[in-house]
C-alpha cells in the first residue's frame, strides 16, 4: 500500500513545525499492515525492534501483571519505548478493531529523531510518561493502584540509565530514593569478614531496592549496589516515596513483609557459604544476565560425547560445545556455549551487521558474516569461535560459528541427543530460585 501524505495527519502532531509531505517522503518505503480485531501488533518480550503509528482504527496497550489496558487510537505512536531503550517489548498491543498501521523500522526512525531534534524532543517526553506509566502499572507493588495515584506518583519520580559496572549507591550513602528496575540487572553486595565484597542478591525487572533505609530513620545504605548490565531504574525520592506510604498503609506492610524476608535471605547466606558462593559465582561469571543457558548435570553425565558430537553433525561439522566452563554447586557445569546474553555486547561492533537477534531473543550470525572476529573479541565468555570452511560452490569462507540453539531444527541437538538428560538449558533465575532464595 503506497503511504499517502494525508494519512500522516495523527502522526504529525510528533513532528512539529514539519512539512507532512516531507515525512511522507522520508517514510515512503516502510511497509502499511491492516491487522484484524484480535491480531497483536506487538507482543510482550519479543525483540521486534521496529515501531509505527496508527493510520486508522483502535489498538489496546495490555500490561503484563495487570489489569490495566491503555487504548491507542488514529495517530498514536507504539513500539518506540523498545527502540529508543533497546530493550524487548514490554506490553502487548491488540488491535480492538479493524486498524491500518504503517510500521517504521527502528533505525530508520533513530535516523528521524536525529534530523529532526523538535520531534526528537517531543518523543523523548512521550517516552518518558509512557515507560514509567507502564512499568508502575506493571510491578506487583503497585498494581491496583488508580489512575489518579499513578499520575500524581509519576510527578516526583525520575528515569536513570546505568552502564554495567556503574555503582547506583555505595554502603554508608545517605538513602535518597526508593528504586525500581525497568531494566537490566544488579547485584546487592556487603564486605565479608575479610573485608571482601560478598554478593547477597541480585535483582532483575519488576524487583525493588533502596527501601531499608528510607524506612528507618538515621540508617544509611546498608549496602552496595551495582549494575551488571545496562540497566534502568525508576527513581522515586525519599519525601515522596515515605509520603506514599503513609497514604497507602497496606503497601508499607507488604514493604515491611520484604524488609524481613531480605533480612533473613542475608543471614542465610553468612550461614550457608555454599549458596553465597553459587550467587557469587553465577553474577561475576554473567550466568545471571544470560536470557537462556546450557548447563550440564554432572551427577547424570557418563561422558558419552553424545552431545558435542551432535553439534558437530548439525553444524558443519564443527562443535559449538566444549565440556569446560563455570561450575555451580560442583555438579552443575555451565559449559562454553553461547548464552544469549539479555545485553550482548557482541553485537556492538558488527561491520556488515551479521550478528543479529530474532524475536524470541535467540543471537545468531548471517550468512553475510566476513569472520572479521570482532564479535569473537567482544565476548566476554570466549563463546564465539572464527572459522574457515567450504562453500558448497567451492573455495572457502571465514565466518563466525557459535551456539545458535539450534534454530533451525526441531530441538536442540546437545538436549535431544543426551541419552540422560543430564544436558539441559534452563531460565537462570528458576534454576537458582530452585536452589536457594537467591534473589
């Protein structure tokens, strides 16, 4: 369908003080899809980085975790929180009736913002009321809240973006804010008896932290917390936040509740060196930031190398899998192979852009990959490998070779083929809650 200037009407009003033939010129090449009542056009966690705006009809905004829904009608931008933070979707969005939906590709829309800096500015505030709108909706602590305490809360809280290895607040700081993360991971740490720093949790999206010493007067930060991936926390400060409250006793008890539960997860952990030594373990080796994980149950393995040799078999005869890696528990071996990092750094510095993530947030490479070895230097797990292979027409490639989960069979052919189940890949976060309460 070609894209007519005058259907960019809603979309303008994004685009202030600019000629609307001239977007429709710059936008002439994105695609328009008409979705049925019922279809998504955006679905919670996928890395579908493209956003669009509503030509004609009604879409609904669902909030994982919450009853609230958010309608978007003729003219409304959707999608552009994930392209402007680079993270995957955070709601899913269901046309409500027969809708038109031009779709712009996230690099084609950074490239507007860029040229553009009023509309630039005028998403920026767009984006800011709609990430911290949708994430207070979303996290457990608030869910149930009205409309009107949102908005009146949104007024005194603040959106921080953090580097890994960026230090949010040092134990002995005086406490300021009460923090959530919208993004990203971090660790909670405390110096052992050696004065050594001694991981006590760490915390992933919809977790909270900061509380303690908001809540108790005159105590300062009781630890030290870090990010370990980009990560983005809503900040709320402490007037406000113990004003909240006050006006909201059964959320102060349920905060109250948390405080208690933490408390006592530390004093497990001082008691029981082998769980604080699998949580150490798992962040400083990046176990707890990977989207998707291989581990090894060595209490079943008989080394068989039945699952190095299938890799083999469905990867051009080169295996992806090498049984040496992180250990965890002394049974649980987290062997060389890609874990589909939810912040790959990998993909940061790709000349021709081979190395890509698909929906589901599966990283594999194209076949325009030139084996130039910078995704391979990048990873900080030693988990990609260059190569030299056969074409099938003759001659040779050098590209890159890594665990791609196998996307394109079935099953994973390391899990499949282990004749007792000792291969698995597991969620990072179930596996270890399973183990101890690590978080």
């Amino acid at each position: 369908m070609h894209l007519k200037y005058q259907n960019l009407t809603g979309l303008m009003q994004h685009f202030p003080g600019i000629d609307q033939r001239e977007i429709a010129e710059e936008l002439k090449e994105c695609q328009t899809i008409n979705y049925e009542p019922g279809d998504y056009l955006c679905r919670d966690g996928e890395y579908d980085h493209t956003c669009g705006v509503i030509l004609d009809g009604r879409a609904e905004v669902r909030l994982p975790n919450s009853i609230k829904t958010i309608d978007l009608a003729k003219g409304e931008l959707f999608g552009e929180i994930a392209v402007l933070s680079g993270n995957p979707r955070i709601a899913d969005i269901i046309a409500t009736e027969f809708t038109s939906a031009l779709i712009i590709p996230g690099n084609k829309f950074l490239e507007l913002l860029d040229r553009y800096p009023k509309a630039k500015t005028s998403v920026d505030e767009q984006y800011l009321k709609r990430a911290l709108e949708t994430h207070l909706h979303s996290v457990s602590i608030f869910s149930g809240l009205s409309d009107k305490v949102i908005h009146d809360l949104q007024k005194d809280i603040v959106l921080l973006s953090f580097k890994s290895g960026d230090v949010i607040f040092n134990k002995g700081d005086e406490a300021d804010y009460f923090y959530l993360i919208r993004y990203g991971y971090v660790k909670v740490s405390q110096p052992n008896e050696a004065g050594e720093e001694r991981i006590v949790s760490y915390l992933t999206v919809g977790h909270h932290f900061g509380e303690i010493a908001l809540m108790h007067e005159g105590v300062k930060r009781i630890a030290t917390v870090t990010a370990i991936s980009r990560t983005e926390v809503i900040g709320i400060a402490k007037k406000q936040f113990l004003k909240f409250l006050e006006t909201h006793p059964e959320i102060k008890s349920n905060m109250e509740k948390i405080i208690e539960m933490r408390v006592e997860k530390n004093v497990l952990l001082e008691r029981d060196p082998l769980l604080s030594a699998i949580l150490n373990t798992s962040v400083d080796y990046g176990v707890v930031q990977s989207k998707n994980v291989l581990i090894i149950d060595m209490t079943k393995c008989i080394n068989c190398n039945c699952c190095v040799n299938a890799c083999a078999s469905l990867h051009e005869g080169e295996t992806l899998l090498v049984k040496k890696g992180v250990w965890l528990d002394n049974y649980f071996l987290v062997p060389a192979s890609c874990r589909h990092c939810a912040d790959p750094v990998c993909m940061t510095d790709c000349p021709t852009s081979s190395i890509v993530r698909d929906v589901n947030g599966e990283i594999y490479h194209k076949k325009s990959c030139i084996g130039c070895g910078n995704c391979a230097r990048l990873c900080p797990y030693g988990n990609i490998s260059i190569i030299t292979s056969r074409k099938p027409s003759g001659g040779t490639r050098k590209h890159a070779l890594k665990c791609d989960m196998c996307r394109h069979y079935e099953s994973m052919g390391c899990v499949y083929n282990c004749p007792t189940g000792a291969a698995k890949r597991i969620n990072p976060t179930e596996f270890l809650n399973d183990m101890g309460p690590l978080i």
